[in-house]
C-alpha cells in the first residue's frame, strides 16, 4: 500500500482527510464554483425574493455536505458572506 505524506489530502466519502492539510485548497474549487454559478444567475432578471433563493441554493447545495463532514474555515464564511 502506497504511503500518504503529510499535508497531502485524501478523499473519502467525499471528506478530505490526511495530517496537515491546508483546509483552504480544499474549499477553494468550491468557493470559485460558486461565485461562477452566481455570476451566471446574475445575468437573470429575477425578483428579490429569487434572489435569495437563488443564493441559499447555489451556496447550500455546494457547501452543505463537505462543512458538515470537513467543517469550514473561519476565512471560507467571510469569503461566502
């Protein structure tokens, strides 16, 4: 079985575990995903109440499972407020 180095991540169940890793590589593709997706719903004429749907979906969709099973940088929250 190959050896795991410290501060490298490996995924499991969809949780990142390992010694060491650095938490912001790890939530980084998630946080660009989602400022795409709403850039994208940006370009829509919707209503403030779609609004924030929208927001509660794109972020809650692509933050929920991984903050429960990981938990969630302090710098990740500021970065999604």
């Amino acid at each position: 079985m190959d050896k795991v180095s410290d501060m490298s991540a490996v995924r499991v169940l969809g949780a990142f575990v390992g010694n060491k890793i650095d938490q912001m590589s790890i939530w980084s593709p998630i946080c660009d995903e989602i400022d795409n997706d709403l850039n994208c719903w940006n370009r829509s004429h919707s209503t403030i109440n779609g609004h924030c749907l929208i927001v509660n979906m794109v972020i809650g969709t692509h933050t929920q499972y991984l903050s429960q099973v990981q938990g969630m940088p302090q710098a990740v929250t500021e970065v999604l407020k």
